[in-house]
C-alpha cells in the first residue's frame, strides 16, 4: 500500500537539508579564507603580525619586496613548502597592513 505524499514534510526536509549544507559550505570557506596549507596558513599567521606592526606612515610594499621579506622570516620560522608559506606570508602581510592602516 503506497503512502501518501505530504508536500509540507517534503518542504521542510528539503529546507532543512539546504539548510545544512549551506552551513558546511560556509564553515569550509571562510576555513580555507587564510590559505589550505598548513605552510600557508603559518605564513599568513606570521605576515599578518608583522604587517600590523609596519610603521604608520609606511606604504605598502611591492610584490617583490613582500616576496624577500617572506624569505627571510621563512629562514627564520618556517618550515615545510617554501613556496606555500610565501603566498601565505604575502597575504596575510596584506591583510594585516590594510587592518592597521586604514585611510
């Protein structure tokens, strides 16, 4: 004997499901917001700090001087990819500065 469809619990199912997974979604995005490595997300950690501390009249330094100072602190306190935790360090050096030095 087949059952009778209710439309009503079948929207709510379906609701609540959209609704979860929006959730996963989002928590997975912002997650991955500072980099999906581990080196990466050390970088940024690391480039974040150093670019709130930049002086206050400083401007924002080109892609290549970010890219040396990102290899001097990686000599220093990193490990694992370089490569991963100089575009973290970038990044988050970016962030940082643009936090601290707002025009």
């Amino acid at each position: 004997m087949p059952r009778e469809f209710k439309p009503a619990r079948f929207f709510v199912t379906m609701a609540l499901f959209f609704f979860f997974l929006c959730g996963i979604t989002a928590f997975y995005t912002h997650r991955a917001a500072h980099g999906r490595s581990p080196e990466e997300r050390a970088g940024y950690a690391v480039g974040e700090k150093v670019g709130m501390n930049a002086p206050a009249g400083a401007k924002l330094p080109y892609p290549a001087e970010l890219n040396m100072m990102a290899q001097e602190y990686f000599k220093r306190e990193g490990a694992g990819n370089q490569q991963n935790w100089d575009l973290g360090f970038e990044n988050g050096y970016e962030a940082g500065f643009k936090r601290a030095h707002r025009q």
